[in-house]
C-alpha cells in the first residue's frame, strides 16, 4: 500500500510536471484562439474523424453498411455509424468504393512498399474478418424481398379504388401513340415533326440560326446515355433569360449546377418559382456563352436529353439539340394539354418535389425527377401507366390531396434497409463495374447499372468514364492469381519478417558486466518478447526481441554507438534477406499518413495514464490516448495529436529529463500492432530465421515477370491513384482488401478510406 507521504510526493511531482508544460500549451492555445477569431468563416467540408476505434480496430462488414448508409442518406431514421464520424455528409459529391477482390490485410503489408499512393494517401485504416461467401451482398446488405416495384401509396386507398375501377382503357391517349408492350428508348424520342409542332429550336430554321447547336451526332440505341435538364429563370427587360441550369447523369448525380448572370436588366427575379434572389445572382459572373461552352463539353455525342417542356429550357438556353425526350409529352394527355411535373412525380412516383414550404423550384430535382419518371415508364411500360388513370387522378387532386399525407423518405427506409434501397429513396442509381459473374441479386435491382468487363484492364477503362456520373460508385478488380498455397507462404514468411526487424542484436559487452543493469536499460525502450546472452562471439552479445517495432527501432537510434563499461557497442537487427529493406520500410512507415500525428511512449507510470485521462487538454490537439490491452501491465502507450506539428511538440516535451519517458514517432497503426501480436511462438522466438520463398516467386523474381504479385501492386497502386486523383473534391473514397478465405486458412481484410481534400479533425476519444 501507498502511505500518505509517498502519495504525497508523487502528487507533488506530477504537479511538477504539469507545470513544465503546462505554459507553452496555455500560450499556444491562447495563440491558436486569437487565430481563429481573425480567420474569415471558411465553408463546410465532409470530413472523417482522426480516431476511429475505441473498443476494437475490426470492422464488421455491417458496420461497414452503416457508414455507406450514412453517405447516402446522412440524418435518417437509424442511428450514426458508431465506429467513426462522418461531419457534413450533405457537402459529399459522391461516394467511390474499390473492391481488390483476393487481397487481404496480409498482401498489403507485404507489398508495403508497392502500394506507396495508398498508404500515403488514406489516412484512415481499419481491419475487417475474412470474407463470408458474397462480399459484395454483405456490404451493401442486399435482401430478398425488394419493394421498388411496389405500386405508389398514392394508388391505395378510395381513390385508388376509383382508379382501379376503369374498365377500357384502349382510349387512353398513351396506349394510342405508344401501344400497349413496353417500349425501348428509342421509341420515346421526339420526331422531326413533333418537335416542330411544341416549337422546340431546330437546326436549319431561319428562327435559330444564332443557336448554339450540341456536339450530337452519334446514332441513338436503346442503351444510350441519358441526361436530365432542367432550368429557372428571370423576367428581363428583354424577355425570359436563364439563371439556373442543372444537369444530371442517369445515374442521379448532378454533373453541372450554375447560377447564370442576364446581359439584360433583371425586372423580376421570378423567386416564387425560381428560388434566386437578387443577392444570389449578385457575385455571379457566369454569362450564357460560358454555361453554352460548359454544357457542350459534358454531352457526348450519343447523349439524349430529359426533361419536363425542354422546348423552354434550350429555347433561352439558345441551343439546340436532336435528342429529346420530354416527360411532358411522354406522359401525354387528352386533348394536347399536358401534367404538371409536380403532378406526375406524386402520382407515378409517390414523392413531393416543388413543396410549398421551400423558396421555389430546385432545378437539380427536377431534372432528376424526369430520369426517375423516364425510367418507369421503360420499366412498366404504356399499359401500366393507362391502368394508373392519370386523368381521373388528376380531376380528384383536391380529394387526394386531402386525404393523403406527404410521402417522406423515412417512410421508405427502414433501419435494415439496404444502401440500394437508400440510393432509390434519393432518387439516385448505383454503377457497378465488376469482372465477376455472380451479380444476380443486384441484377434484378432497377436501380443498379452493372458493367461487366473482361479483365481488370477494362475495368479501370469503363471506371475513368462511369464514375464521375453517377453519385455510388463500386469499381471491383479481381487477382485470381494469388493462390492459396502463395498467400500461405506469403504469411509465413510476413511473420518471420516482422519478428526479426522486431529484434535486435547488441554488443559487444564486458565479461563481466552487471546483466540486471542492462536488461533494466533495454527494457526501458518498451515490453520485451524475450532476451538472451549470445555467446558465440569473442565478447558477449544481446539478443532482445520487442513486442512492438516503435522499442527495437528506439533501442538502436538511441545506444548505437553508445559507451557502456568504456566499450562502444553496436544496437542492429539480423541481416536477413528479409530485412534488407527494413531502413526503407522504416521510413516509409514513418511517412504512413496514419503514423504521422501518432508518438510511442515508453516507461508510463499507472500514474501518468491516470493523469492524461483526467486531464486530457493538456497537450495541444491531443485527440486519444491508445492503452495496451493486457492483464499484464505494459508500460508504454500511444498518442494520437489531429497534427504532426503538434505530435512532436508534445515528443520533446514529454521526453523531457523531468519525465523520465523514451518515444519516438510511431511506426504500427493500431490495426497491425493487433495483427503482430499474433505472431505464432515458433516463428517469432527464431529471430535470423531463414525462409525461402515459394518455387513460384523464386522462379518469377528472377525473370521480373510482369505479372507477378509484387510488381502487379505496384502498377496497379499506380493506377488506382490516377483515377483517384481524377475523382472530384468532396468524394468519399474506400478501398477494401477483402481478405481470403480457403482450406488453407483465412486471413482478414484492411479497408482504407478517406475523403478527397478532407479537412483534419478534432474528435477527443480515450481508450482505456
């Protein structure tokens, strides 16, 4: 027990301490608060907490779920992902998921190196279990029962049954013009003639010989690429001119949303159905010619465009185009008049766009809202729609509206909903990109464009073209050649690998040097596996192997060449084949975007935790404190600062005479410290262990084949990288090595993500 007189000095000297640090973290604060107050408010960004584990570093792949829910949908109905934060997922322009099929955990700290672009770049890393039987069901949480198909709520009920009650519908203007089996795309497009008579602009009259025609000249097939339009406009001193232009890809994602300044003199902003004020359109310097050029550049030459009367829209967008679908006159009506927008997206799709209790329309909305309604009609076809009697539903408006409450998205998604179900909630559609055959639960999905390619070559091809249009992205590339019995050896060898740059040799010592004394000094870098005497050589030696790799690395910058009993001794690891490259694993570790804010401290006292956890705020950005989990006492632990300036600070501080603390920059991200700590005991107490490689790697290292496994992560760490950098700010990116799983054993998975341009955050989190 403590008696009260060494309770006391110990008190006083942890005062002490606080003290030695305490003024130059007040004056920094101080410093730091003064620079906020004269820092202008910056915009919001998504951003990913720094910390994302307290209880455990593996994430389960439903948990994984949880967050991709989170992206689509951001505030819902079920809880936040508990194992990380997502800040402003309103300000995500899309999400991107990579899928390395046949790589786990284990390839990526093999080919470390290799993959410089990922472990540089994503600074959030977590471990995942090896992989059940469908990866891909499992993240997106696909289900058997789908209710996309269901019929709009709006059709239940007495009106509904006043509906359902129409026996001819032969004489319905849609059976009419389109007949009754469902049509392709194609058949939907607007003719010559009928785009003559809703005057819409057309190259070749005398009327639009000033227009700006589209780079369109492609031959239209039913699979063409579609385009939702839409447009707001002002009252000028000379007519109706464009001050909003939106432009969605099929995939729901919009691709281009641009306030626009009039060459004319605004008389009536139109806000009631607009949603511009004057102030909006004040700063902006876009003029028409710009967004003429802008919209020009995005549409391919193949590209149809969608929308609700476009004739209005490209008439003062002052461009013409040839392909033309208007969901106006798709969805056409007795006697040439034609359905509100409004009124075909709550009677077709059970959803309130153009609210009364928002500022005007959302041209992005409703652009997305004429694909939605393009794509019904393909999917259901003319005599669905006919059943659905849209004129009498439109004569009973009043009585509907009365007896119907709004449909909202919480109704839709329940707690265990898919991200599919999440993405057609927003109206939104999910690109797969796949080498994989078994795509048949997200096949039937009408929400899912799956492209299926013949090698991973063609993946990356279709993946620079896809993505960006489309708001979920799944680009999955497959390694089949990674074998089972490789990965095996592979893992064998890691191990070996990792206990050796793990240890340490020593020496030489005196013949009579005090053993205690120096067992006590290499203990002081941090917890020991084992040490023995090496008696081999002339003079003795010291073999010591560390349980994390921070105390081998801090035991040979720190005595190497040091004077002990008057004799310098050299601090080095085995010279292996496997540690060849340890000084350039060394540093790029070091310069793992997860390690760079992270210190290692050897030597804690019980006393000093207690200190840290009670009073976290006293080193500047301390974000975490990362305890040892073990009934054993460890006496050395990790911190975690949002910022490598503010690691090294608390570093000099810390480690300090009045401390008495060793550290050094960490070098393990907490998900691989757990996985070194299963080290086989075989392996890891056989430090210099010589391991030859599989005849298969032998034979292809000394060729340099092209397709082996070490150069094959290289190239395509290259190439992920380049699409990466082409992806948009505000992405929210994931690559995911899902593991391996076969009758030779199964090794986890290792996700990274990160969200491109991410800002670094503060989020205090303690591990205890």
């Amino acid at each position: 027990m403590e008696s009260e007189e060494e309770k006391a000095r110990r008190l006083s000297k942890c005062r002490r301490r606080k003290r030695a640090f305490q003024r130059p973290v007040e004056a920094a604060e101080g410093a730091k608060a003064r620079d906020r107050e004269d820092r202008p408010p910056e915009a919001k960004k998504p951003h990913l907490s720094s910390v994302l584990f307290v209880e455990n570093c593996e994430v389960t792949h439903s948990q994984l779920r949880e967050l991709l829910r989170n992206a689509v949908l951001g505030k819902s109905t079920f809880s936040k992902p508990s194992w990380c934060h997502l800040f402003h997922q309103n300000h995500l322009n899309n999400v991107v998921v990579f899928i390395l099929q046949g790589m786990s955990q284990l390839h990526f700290y093999k080919f470390y190196l290799e993959f410089g672009f990922l472990r540089r770049t994503f600074q959030h890393k977590f471990c995942m279990p090896p992989p059940s039987s469908n990866f891909l069901a499992d993240i997106i949480g696909l289900r058997m029962k789908q209710t996309n198909g269901d019929l709009p709520r709006m059709m239940e009920g007495p009106l509904g049954a006043t509906v359902k009650a129409a026996v001819n519908i032969q004489n319905n203007p849609i059976i009419q013009k389109y007949g009754y089996k469902r049509v392709g795309l194609t058949k939907c497009l607007l003719t010559k003639e009928e785009m003559k008579t809703h005057n819409f602009p057309l190259q070749g009259l005398s009327d639009y010989n000033n227009f700006v025609p589209t780079k369109c000249s492609g031959s239209i097939m039913d699979n063409s690429p579609l385009f939702g339009l839409g447009c707001e406009m002002c009252l000028t001193s000379k007519g109706r001119k464009v001050t909003r232009i939106s432009l969605v890809a099929e995939g729901g994602r919009c691709i281009m949303d641009e306030f626009v300044q009039p060459d004319s003199q605004i008389l009536r902003s139109l806000t009631s159905f607009s949603g511009i004020k004057k102030k909006i359109l004040d700063p902006v310097t876009t003029k028409l010619k710009d967004v003429q050029k802008q919209l020009k550049a995005l549409l391919p030459p193949d590209a149809v465009l969608v929308g609700h009367s476009l004739n209005l829209d490209l008439r003062t967008l002052k461009m013409t185009h040839p392909y033309i679908i208007d969901t106006s006159l798709l969805y056409v009506r007795e006697q040439g008049r034609r359905f509100k927008l409004k009124f075909l997206a709550k009677a077709i799709l059970g959803k309130d766009i153009q609210c009364p209790n928002s500022i005007g329309h959302d041209a992005t909305e409703d652009a997305r809202t004429t694909l939605e309604l393009l794509r019904y009609f393909l999917k259901y076809g003319p005599k669905k729609i006919a059943e659905l009697n849209l004129e009498a539903l439109a004569n009973h408006q009043e009585l509907h509206a009365a007896s119907q409450e709004p449909r909202q998205t919480a109704d839709i998604v329940q707690p265990d909903s898919s991200v599919l179900e999440c993405l057609d909630s927003m109206s939104q559609k999910l690109l797969l990109l796949t080498r994989e055959t078994e795509t048949s639960e997200l096949s039937s999905s009408k929400n899912c464009q799956i492209i299926k390619c013949l090698s991973n070559k063609e993946v990356l091809e279709h993946a620079r073209v896809e993505v960006p249009l489309f708001p979920f992205s799944i680009v999955q590339f497959s390694f089949e050649h990674l074998s089972p019995s490789f990965t095996e050896e592979m893992n064998k060898r890691m191990r070996v690998k990792w206990a050796e740059i793990s240890t340490v040799y020593a020496g030489p010592f005196s013949k009579n040097c005090n053993l205690k004394a120096l067992k006590r000094l290499f203990k002081s870098f941090g917890p020991v596996q084992f040490l023995t005497f090496v008696l081999e050589a002339h003079q003795p030696h010291l073999c010591i192997q560390y349980e994390v790799l921070e105390a081998a690395q801090l035991a040979i910058e720190t005595l190497n060449g040091t004077l002990i009993d008057g004799i310098p001794i050299k601090v080095q690891r085995p010279l292996t084949e496997l540690t060849l490259d340890c000084d350039t694993l060394i540093n790029e570790l070091e310069r793992d975007s997860e390690n760079q804010g992270t210190i290692y401290l050897s030597g804690v006292s019980e006393s000093f935790k207690e200190h840290l956890l009670e009073e976290p705020n006293l080193l500047l950005d301390l974000e975490a404190v990362i305890l040892p989990k073990s009934g054993k006492e460890k006496k050395y632990c990790f911190l975690k600062f949002s910022t490598l300036g503010s690691a090294q600070k608390a570093l000099n501080i810390l480690t300090s005479k009045d401390w008495n603390l060793r550290g050094r920059q960490a070098l393990t991200p907490r998900h691989l410290h757990t996985w070194l700590k299963g080290l086989s005991p075989e392996l890891s107490r056989s430090p210099g262990l010589h391991v030859l490689p599989p005849s298969e790697e032998h034979q292809a290292l000394q060729v340099l084949k092209v397709d082996h496994p070490k150069i094959a992560a290289w190239r395509w760490g290259r190439k992920i990288g380049k699409l990466y950098h082409s992806l948009c700010p505000g992405t929210l990116c994931l690559i995911l090595l899902p593991g391996t799983k076969s009758t030779h054993g199964s090794f986890p998975g290792l996700g990274l993500m990160g969200i491109k341009n991410e800002e670094e955050s503060i989020i205090p989190e303690w591990s205890l």
